[in-house]
C-alpha cells in the first residue's frame, strides 16, 4: 500500500455497509493502519462479530435507509470517534432481486434503491457536516482536507438493460456528489464519487449469479486502492498550497475544472481545495457547530 508522503495523526472514519465486500474491506484496511473506524449495518450479530475481530473499530447497528435511523446513527458516529475526518457511504440496494428490467421492476424496489443509494448518503452527509467542518478547521493549518467518498458505478453512466433502479440511484448519487462539492468546498470539505470497479461482492453475486469470480477484482484490492485515493485527495489542500507558492500570486485553483466523480485508475483527477473560498458562497450554511445539529433531514 502506498501511504501519504506526509506524517499524520490516525485518521477517524465511518463506513456504511461494513459487515461484508468492499465495506468490510475498508474497514479492515483503515483499522490495520491505525485509524480509527466506526461502521454501520444493519445485522445486529454481524455487527458485534466484525467489532470483536477487528481491534480499533467500533460497530453500529442501523439502516441508512430509515430516516429515523439515520441521526442516531450520526450521533453514535460522533461519539464513538469524537469527530470525523472521512464519511463513506459504500451501503447499497440493486432494487429487484434478481434484476428486472424497469417495466417489471415494483415501485417499492425502485424506492428500495433510492432510500439506500441516494436518500440514505444524502441525510446522513447532513447530519455529520458538522462533525466534517470542524475537522476541516482543524486541519487547515495542514492543507488538510475533510472528505465524504460516495461508491459508486459504471451503471451510473452506462444504460445496462435490467440495471434501471440501481443504475439510475447511483447516477443521481454522483451527480449529487458534485453538487456537494460545488456547495461544501468552501468549507474545506471534498465530495468525490468513487467507481471501485466490479468486485467479488455478495452485492455482486446476488446482480449476476453465474459470474466467475476469478475474473472480478477482490475487494481488499479495491479497498488498497480507495484508501491511498482517499490520502491524496484529504492532501489536496497541500498541493493546493504548494501550487499557489510556486504558481505566483495570480494563480487560482478552480475545482470546477475537475469533476469529483473519478474511476480508481485517474490518480490524478478530484476536486482541488479551496480553504480560503469566500464563504459568502453559502450565506445560508451554518457549518461551525461540532456535532450534528438538528434532525438529518
């Protein structure tokens, strides 16, 4: 694994779906470098066994797709690591199971996708962007960065027949992960949707049965990956200030000019920080309290 060049203090980090595939992989991967890692799920039994394995992670039980769940959820997040660097919402929904093609698929499966994959990233990002500004604070003096990584997928650009719920709920999470960015940049806080590729998920077995795993990417490989992507995207904010010394006094970063949605083989794409943004960009954001504030949503 290829860490950040720069010395650094254990990260705190929350992932959704961290019982099994990429989301117990990431967890993993996070707790055997040090940081320290709240996961939630909503498998009681699952949960408790993955925390007593794990040494450094701190299991929570709920449904990111309940709203009534979600700012217990922050809460538990908030109190378990005292505040957040990294959020990663890597819980997801297919929708129909087996896949079904948008005629035949039930409108409660469709709404199945999107509670998981759009609703439950969206409060729970809400809920905890007070924890994420704080930590932002905390570590502009370093160039450091907070930062919320939405998984994704190819399905969100590419129209596969028998995809439409999932697809169309990880499009709408990408885009909404851009308008995230655009909306919380300021703050010191990046938004980037990550496609991990396809993996040897249960997700994945349940989409396509008959796949051969052999050709799919491990999820510990896919995990490697997302973590040193998530090291240099929290470092932007250091590149951002190297590039203005040596770039001169007229120069401007603009995370405009690349999107946060990116595959794991672009090292080089991600948002650009922008600590010292005017914050009269979002008058109406209050994002100095240090705990969640108010219900998700």
């Amino acid at each position: 694994m290829t860490h950040s060049p720069f010395s650094r203090a254990p990260l705190r980090v929350a992932v959704t779906g961290g019982t099994s595939g990429l989301g117990l992989a990431l967890v993993e991967a996070f707790a055997a470098r040090g940081d320290h890692v709240a996961f939630v799920a909503r498998d009681a039994g699952r949960v408790g066994r993955v925390a007593d394995a794990i040494a450094g992670s701190h299991g929570i039980v709920g449904d990111v797709a309940k709203k009534d769940d979600v700012y217990a959820v922050a809460l538990q997040i908030g109190g378990a690591l005292g505040g957040l660097d990294v959020l990663i919402h890597n819980a997801s929904s297919l929708g129909p199971v087996p896949l079904a093609l948008l005629a035949d698929t039930e409108c409660e499966d469709f709404q199945a996708a999107l509670a998981t994959n759009v609703l439950g990233p969206f409060r729970l990002t809400k809920a905890l962007l007070g924890l994420l500004a704080a930590s932002a604070r905390e570590s502009k003096a370093e160039g450091r960065r907070a930062l919320v990584v939405n998984v994704t997928s190819d399905a969100a650009v590419h129209p596969y027949a028998g995809w439409g719920a999932y697809g169309a709920s990880k499009a709408a999470l990408a885009h909404m992960s851009s308008i995230w960015h655009e909306e919380v940049a300021p703050h010191g806080i990046a938004v980037v949707a990550i496609d991990p590729g396809d993996m040897d998920t249960p997700l994945h077995a349940a989409a396509v049965p008959d796949a051969d795993p052999a050709t799919l990417k491990r999820p510990r490989d896919a995990a490697r990956e997302i973590v040193d992507r998530i090291d240099r995207e929290r470092a932007g904010g250091v590149r951002a200030q190297l590039d203005s010394r040596t770039a001169g006094p007229s120069a401007q970063l603009d995370s405009r000019t690349v999107g946060p949605t990116a595959q794991l083989d672009s090292p080089t794409a991600g948002p650009s920080a922008q600590f010292d943004s005017d914050a009269a960009r979002l008058p109406h954001l209050d994002l100095h309290t240090a705990v969640p504030a108010g219900s998700a949503e």
